[in-house]
C-alpha cells in the first residue's frame, strides 16, 4: 500500500512563502502522475499542479507563475513552492498519486492546513 505523507503547511501573511513536500513510501517514478490538490472550507477539491514521470509539469491559471511543483526522486518527494501567497490560497492541501496502466490506482495523503492571512 502506497503512503503519502505532506508537510509543510502553515500560517503565512500575503505575498509570503511556504514550500510543501509530500514524501511516498515507494520511488516517485513508479507513479503515472503526482499532484497537488486543494479543498478551502465549503468548496470542492481542485487540482493546483502536477508533474508526470517524464517530468512535464501542469498548473491550476490561479497559480501560474507563483507555485512550482517539483520532484526528487532520490528523496522520493514531490514539492510544491508556493510564493506571493493570497488569502485565496487558503485551503487544506492533499497530495494525490497515480499508479498503474490497466488497472490504475489513486492514493491520497492526509493533507496539510495552509493559511493565509494578516
């Protein structure tokens, strides 16, 4: 069973900083896709960014050119630079991985509180 464990979240005032990291329990290159989701209170789970295992990366518009979503495979990590941060960005951040070509699996991890606020 694949685990998935962010880190990362926090409180940060506007136009702040915060680096995520979601380390899997097996290498990054076994995974199809590995992406970056956020829930804010009361509205449904959207997609932030992604990266495949050929390293192409995919961004949400309202992050284009603030967040970077990167990997180290020898870390078997996934992160998620999040700059000039806006209350908006608010929300519990999930990391999200895809496995597998006929029978494909999603494994999820718990997720990290990010704020951001003055």
């Amino acid at each position: 069973q694949v685990q998935l464990v962010e880190s990362g979240g926090g409180f940060v005032q506007p136009g702040g900083s915060l680096r995520l990291s979601c380390a899997a329990s097996e290498s990054i290159s076994s995974f199809n896709v590995v992406g970056w989701y956020r829930q804010a209170r009361g509205k449904q789970r959207e997609l932030v960014a992604a990266i495949n295992s050929g390293g192409s990366t995919d961004y949400a518009d309202s992050v284009k050119g603030r967040f970077t979503i990167s990997s180290d495979n020898a870390k078997n990590t996934v992160y998620l630079q999040m700059n000039s941060l806006k209350a908006e960005d608010t929300g519990v951040y999930y990391c999200k991985a895809v496995k597998g070509v006929y029978v494909v699996r999603r494994y999820w991890g718990q997720g990290t509180q990010v704020t951001v606020s003055s």
